[in-house]
C-alpha cells in the first residue's frame, strides 16, 4: 500500500470550508486502489499574514520540499491587497518548485446550465495551458518619482526561449491524448517583442508535432470565440496572463468559478506540485458554508492523477458527474440550497 505524504493549506475565507470536502474525497477515492495519505496542515494566510507580516516562515519552500503534493485552498483576506499573497505565497512556490505549467480543465458537466443559450453536456470540453513561472507576470521593474506628477512606472515582461518552448511543448503532448488540436493564444499584432517571439517558438514548436492541428487566435477575439464558439477548442496555451484571464472566462462558459479546478504542475516530477482551484476566497459567503466545493474535490483528482492514481482520480470525476446529473443536491451557485458538506457528502457517497 503505497503512502504519500500532502502538505494541505487551507488559507482563507472558503478556502478553509472547501478544503475538508476534498480531502474527505480523496482520502476515500485513494483507499479503493490501496493509496492512503499521510495530510500536515500549514496555517499560511493572509489572515495570519495580519498577525505575522509573513504569508509563509522562511523556511517555507524548504518545509514543502519533502511532500508528493501540495493541495491548496485559496487566499485572500479583507485588509490584505491581493499583491501580497500572490508574491507571498503562490508565486514563490510555483517558481522554487518549477511549477511552469498550469493547467484548467474547462467542461461543461451534466447537469449543469452554461449561461451561453443552448449549449449542452460535452459541448464544451477544453483545457488551458498557462505559462506559469514567467512572462507578464515578473518582478522587473520599478517605480520612480512616486507621489509627484513626475511618477513613472515601469513593468518588464520576461519571456525566454526554455520558459516558451516547454510550456508549447507540454500543450502538444496532451493533445496527443485529446482531439488532436492546439491553439495558441498571441497578441503579436499589438505587442511588438515578446508576442511575435512566442509565435515564431510555436511555429517552430508546432512542426515537432506533425500529427496534431493548431491554430492560433489573438487575445481580443480569442476571447470572444470562448463565448460564441466554444467548441472549437480542445488544447489552448497562453502566456502567464492570457491563460489567467482565459480560464476565468472559459469556468465562467460552463457554470462557474465553483466548478473550476487547476494544478501548478512540475512535469519532470522533480519538485511537488501544487493543486489549487481556480476560484478566490470568496470573502463576501466566507463563514456561511455555502461555497461549492465541487472545484476544490476536482482539484483533488487532478493531484490523484498527477500522483499515478488515475483510477482513483476518474472514481472522484466520475462520482462529480453523477451528483450534477441527478440533480438532487445543488449549491446556491447552481440555484440549489445544499450546504458545503451536503455536496461533499453526496459525492463521497458516490464514490
């Protein structure tokens, strides 16, 4: 029987509600195929952020470094500007661990209405590659005579030819395992240096892949076929930014946040990966336990997957699907009343 050890970080506001759901779920989709996990709980918050000025101790990347996993709720606290805990917590560790994929499932479950008119259960059924470790999202820069007329501010977009190509590399290979079909999101007509670099690194990359279509969109109206046209898609990759605002978008095509999971994933299987759902912490229904958890129990199986435990990690997506499909227990974001723990527990009985 096989253990791993899962470093578990609820955070704040829903993130501490929906976190228990999911490792309930986990836990038990695991002990079907002999998997048991040994969970340690960190209280890194912005909450204890106000308390400490920390988002993590010192020690922090060296602390996770010994886990299979990290497995995230979410942050952020009123008080606490959103910079902080990103450039605290998240980046530090998705950059230390080499966590230079990030990847959103976007599918439309049965049982589930999209607020596109008429679109149906596997209609839309995509996944985003997001750059993750460099790009718009880089501490180059500054700012200089702050506070008078004069004040200028100067951000620095990084985009090397390793951090491109094997970010257009990884989207290629799950493709492979897909329809068959890449498309990369570019602003090239607009952004004079680091967008025409990122199409000439997917042509070249795209010719390694003979066996798999692509396409590529500019941002503006890539943005726009997410609504009208989702089912184009099967594999988009984006730069840090564009696939950030990208899966924010494409959750929100197929139901919402609540139904968002996503992974920060080192391929090389060097250094842990980290599982985070895409939704925030939701301060406005924090406290209420009301949250759908469905995300983070997604998120769940993604970590399962990512650890070899693919019949596990099916069992938990699965069991998601039939929950929505019968319809019997919704949350408020899907016009039902059910609590946190009354979806939790519908798909842990499920499973």
């Amino acid at each position: 029987m096989a253990e791993y050890a899962i470093a578990a970080i609820p955070g704040d506001g829903i993130g501490k509600e929906v976190l228990p759901e999911a490792i309930a779920v986990v836990e038990k989709a695991g002990s079907k195929v002999g998997a048991t996990f040994k969970w340690e709980e960190f209280n890194w918050s912005c909450e204890s952020y106000t308390k400490t000025g920390k988002m993590m101790p010192e020690d922090g990347i060296e602390v996770l470094s010994k886990f299979d996993g990290i497995f995230l709720g979410a942050v952020g606290f009123p008080g606490v500007e959103d910079h902080v805990s990103l450039w605290g917590l998240l980046i530090p560790i998705r950059r230390a661990f080499h966590q230079y994929v990030n990847v959103r499932p976007i599918k439309l479950l049965p049982g589930v209405s999209s607020p596109l008119a008429d679109r149906k259960e596997g209609e839309i059924d995509l996944i985003i590659i997001r750059e993750n470790n460099e790009g718009e999202y880089s501490e180059m820069g500054g700012r200089i005579y702050s506070g008078t007329e004069h004040e200028m501010v100067v951000q620095e977009s990084v985009f090397t030819r390793l951090g491109v190509d094997r970010v257009l590399n990884y989207a290629f290979s799950i493709a492979q395992n897909r329809r068959g079909h890449v498309t990369s999101a570019t602003k090239s007509n607009g952004i004079i240096h680091t967008m025409p670099f990122w199409d000439e690194r997917f042509s070249i990359i795209k010719e390694k892949h003979p066996n798999i279509d692509s396409d590529q969109f500019h941002i503006d109206i890539l943005s726009a076929h997410f609504v009208q046209n989702p089912d184009w898609f099967d594999v988009v990759v984006g730069s840090n930014l564009f696939g950030d605002i990208l899966s924010d978008l494409g959750a929100a095509v197929v139901g919402g946040m609540g139904l968002a999971p996503a992974a920060n994933i080192n391929p090389e299987g060097n250094h842990p990966s980290m599982f985070e759902p895409v939704h925030g912490s939701a301060p406005d229904i924090a406290g209420q336990y009301i949250a759908n958890p469905i995300a983070q129990i997604w998120t769940g199986a993604m970590m399962l997957e990512h650890l070899g435990l693919k019949d596990a990690a099916k069992d938990i997506e699965t069991a998601i699907s039939h929950v929505l499909s019968e319809g019997k227990v919704r949350t408020r974001d899907l016009g039902g009343k059910a609590s946190t723990a009354d979806m939790g527990k519908a798909i842990l009985e499920a499973i």
